[in-house]
C-alpha cells in the first residue's frame, strides 16, 4: 500500500514555477542586454529599452520570489525548512549526501529513499539559493548605479567599491551561465529520480504529493 505525503505545499510550488519563467525571462534579456544581436528599424528603435525593462521588471519579482521562498523556510513544513537543506549537520544526513553522491557519479548503485529531496539535491539547492542571492546582489548593484546616492545604489552600491563595476557584471554574467547548467541538471536529475524511485517526484512539484512505498522507508 502506497502512502501518501503531501511534501511540496502551494507556496513552494509557486515559489518554483516564478523562479523558472524568471530564470528563463532574465536570462534571455539579459543575455541580450550584455550582447545585442537584434538590428532595430526605425519603427522598433526601443528594442534595448524594452530588454532592459522587463529585464528590471522580472528582476523584482524573482526578488520577491526568492525572498517567500526564504520566509518560508521558517514557517512551512519540515520538507521546505531550511535544516532540510544541510543534511551534512546530520549523521544520517552525510551517510545519505555520500550515498547519492556515488550514485550520481557512477560509482554506487544504492540511493536513499526520500520524502522530499534527497540529501545531495538538497545540498545542490542550497547552493543554488546562494547563486540566487549572488545574482540579486550584483543585480541591484548594477542597476542602481542609474541613480547614485538613491535607495539600491545605498544598498547595493558598497559592492562596486568591492569588485568594481566590470568585476560584478562578469560575475552577474557566469552565475547566468550556472544556474541555466544547473536548470538542465535539475530537469535530467529529477525525471532520473522520478523513474528510480517511482514516488511522483516530478508529478510532486505540480501537485505537491509523493507515494511512498512504506518499506523504501
């Protein structure tokens, strides 16, 4: 018999899917934006300025996205708690992240079964909420330099003083780079976990439950 577990509640999973269409929206302006490739005729000479605007518009939300998600950390169910992303606090949580890491390198056959992440996906995230900050800080650094002494420049504007503005743009650029890798990964990874373990990891993230078989536990 099957057990049901109700992991990923509504807020994760909205967190999630306004990250992906962020991660996708921010990127390809942004990409653009470092490299214009898109010749303008005179009926469409604002081609940047559109960029540039729903490149900030997205930027905003993904922040506000990322900011739930954090908030949420602390007050939503054990799956989406922040201790769930540092297992290696944990014995049971290292044996588990060295188990997975054979497994994803070819050299074991054994995984961990999991309500929820699993202890290497896990640490990956947390990695990438680190990313996610990076890109946020570099971001608004970047972009308050168009009003000097304003409210993002105040914030912000201590880390062009630290890596200079070339120094942050280059790093705003790779970390795009990273997290588009990481995209691909998560996809692969979760459809590989999905057929392994046959628990709706992938179904889970649309509709928040996963089935369990009691002695995979």
């Amino acid at each position: 018999m099957l057990e049901i577990h109700y992991v990923f509640q509504w807020p994760v999973r909205i967190c999630h899917w306004v990250n992906v269409v962020c991660i996708i929206v921010l990127s390809f302006t942004g990409f653009y934006i470092g490299h214009p490739f898109i010749t303008a005729s005179d009926s469409a000479a604002y081609v940047m300025g559109w960029n540039r605007f729903i490149h900030f518009l997205f930027a905003y939300i993904f922040c506000i996205s990322v900011l739930v998600r954090i908030i949420w950390c602390f007050v939503g169910n054990h799956h989406a708690s922040w201790r769930a992303f540092f297992p290696y606090f944990t014995a049971k949580g290292r044996k588990g992240l060295f188990q997975m890491l054979r497994y994803y390198t070819f050299t074991g056959k054994k995984i961990t079964y999991d309500v929820g992440h699993n202890p290497m996906a896990a640490t990956v995230y947390s990695v990438v909420f680190l990313l996610y900050l990076v890109q946020i800080g570099s971001g608004f650094a970047l972009y308050g330099q168009f009003s000097p002494g304003g409210f993002w420049n105040g914030i912000f504007g201590p880390l062009l003083g630290l890596f200079g503005n070339q120094g942050l743009r280059l790093t705003h650029h790779l970390v795009m780079w990273l997290l588009i890798g990481f995209a691909i990964n998560h996809f692969y990874s979760a459809w590989l976990m999905d057929v392994k373990e046959r628990n709706g990891t992938v179904s889970g993230i649309f509709g928040g439950y996963q089935f369990i078989e009691p002695e995979d536990l």
